[in-house]
C-alpha cells in the first residue's frame, strides 16, 4: 500500500500564483530530502516549462499520452534538472481531452486509475506527487480531485479574494459526496502579499478570520525573484535561494511536512 500523499494546487481562478506554488513548493519539500512528483494537469503547460521542460514535445510522452489510453504513467515520467523532483509534462494536446471522453461514464477516474496503478507498483519512490490543475472547474479539475487526498488553495490577497472560493467550495464539496469522500484541504495559501499596501492585510484578517487554522502560517510576498524564475527554467529556491520569495516557499515546505 502507498503512503505517498496526492496533493492537488488548484484555484479556478487564473493569476494567483498556482503554478508557481506547485513548482516551488515542490522545490522545497525536495530539498527537505522528499522524493517528489509533479503532474502538470494543465494544458498551457506551465509548470513544464517553469521546471526546464519543454511543453512543444510528442503529446504521447505527456500526462495527455495517459488519459487518452496510449501510455502508462511509468512510460511518460521524466527527469529534471533538479535533485528528488521528476515531472509529468503537459502540452496544449492536453485541452482536446474533454471532447475525446465525452462518451466514456468512468473519464473522471482515468487519472485515480492510473496512478494509484503505479504507485501499488512502485509505492515507495516518491512522498508527495503534486498536481498542476487548469484555471478552471473543467473535466481536468475533477479528475484531479476525484484522485487527491488534500487541496491546496493558492489565494491572491487582493480585493475580490473570497468570492472565487465560494464556488471551489461547492465543487469540493459536490466531489466529496459523489467521488472521493477522503479529499481535505490541506491549506490556503495567501499569494502575492504586499505588506506596504493595508489591503493585503485587510484580505488577509478576512481569510484567517473564516478559515482559521486552514490558512498557511506562511505567506508568499510579492517578490520580483518569483516572477524572474520561471523565465529560467528553474524554481525561485534554486534560481535565488536567499531572497524572501524562497525562504516563504521553504517555510511552506516545512508547515505541509508538518501538517502530514
């Protein structure tokens, strides 16, 4: 039996740090000695190229080869650059799938199906496998839902934050009654936070204010180091490893270990 623990990042919002998130937060729990796998589950392909992948490659070696029956999960693994992270790609292929399974009832499982195939198989090769999900409440989200134990929810500390919850809410919720009674939220994460601006600290009395100990101890600052390293290829820890932005992405690696 596996214990490695499934973590989807999601937000259907876009731009508020969700990809960044998965590749830095992965980043940093490999450098607390974790075997770590990222799952890029959204067609722009991001977190491919934010790891040093290119996302322009053959769809069948992509997480897209797996969901649409051609490939196992062990035939599309590939390595990075960097030490105790390997990565699953994505590419713009990816966004044809919901189409492709309009007619197959069980297509919210494909992704569940085949990793938990794998992990039975070579259970004790990474502790965290970290899901990239689409900004949006799509076909890919569910599947990543249906196959996490936890959620992480990257949140924008800027006027409309809670509101966009709401609806993840109710998706949460309607995934947990139906598809995967286990699923938690692991933690909110506050993003993109400007301490010289009293809003970000308005927003961010009002999510610990609902949420409570569901909100990271750890806030991600705004820092111009995060925005940089996806150009490079590399995560912020390993682009810049003393600027704020990594030491927050470090802070958060700690409190998800923690939280296990």
């Amino acid at each position: 039996m596996s214990t490695t623990q499934i973590i989807s990042v999601i937000n259907q919002k876009g731009g508020v740090g969700k990809t960044t998130t998965v590749i830095n937060l992965a980043a940093g729990l490999a450098f607390q000695n974790k075997k770590i796998l990222v799952i890029d589950l959204d067609p722009q392909g991001n977190a491919t190229t934010g790891l040093g992948v290119s996302n322009s490659e053959n769809s069948d070696e992509t997480i897209y080869g797996v969901l649409n029956g051609r490939k196992k999960i062990d035939e599309v693994i590939k390595k990075t650059q960097f030490q105790n992270m390997e990565l699953i790609s994505s590419n713009v292929d990816l966004s044809g799938l919901e189409l492709e399974t309009a007619g197959d009832s069980r297509r919210a499982f494909i992704l569940k199906e085949q990793l938990m195939a794998y992990l039975n198989d070579f259970g004790d090769k990474y502790e965290y496998v970290l899901i990239d999900c689409p900004p949006s409440l799509s076909l890919l989200t569910v599947m990543a839902l249906v196959t996490s134990h936890s959620l992480v929810v990257p949140l924008q500390t800027e006027f409309f934050a809670l509101e966009g919850l709401t609806q993840l809410m109710k998706t949460i919720d309607r995934i947990k009654l139906n598809l995967n009674p286990e699923l938690k939220i692991e933690g909110i994460l506050l993003t993109m936070y400007d301490k010289r601006n009293s809003l970000s600290a308005l927003v961010e009395e009002d999510v610990r204010g609902h949420f409570g100990k569901k909100v990271y101890k750890t806030v991600i600052p705004r820092n111009v180091r995060i925005s940089e390293a996806p150009s490079h290829g590399k995560p912020v820890l390993i682009y810049d490893t003393s600027c704020v932005g990594s030491v927050a992405y470090i802070g958060l690696a700690k409190e998800v270990i923690f939280n296990q």
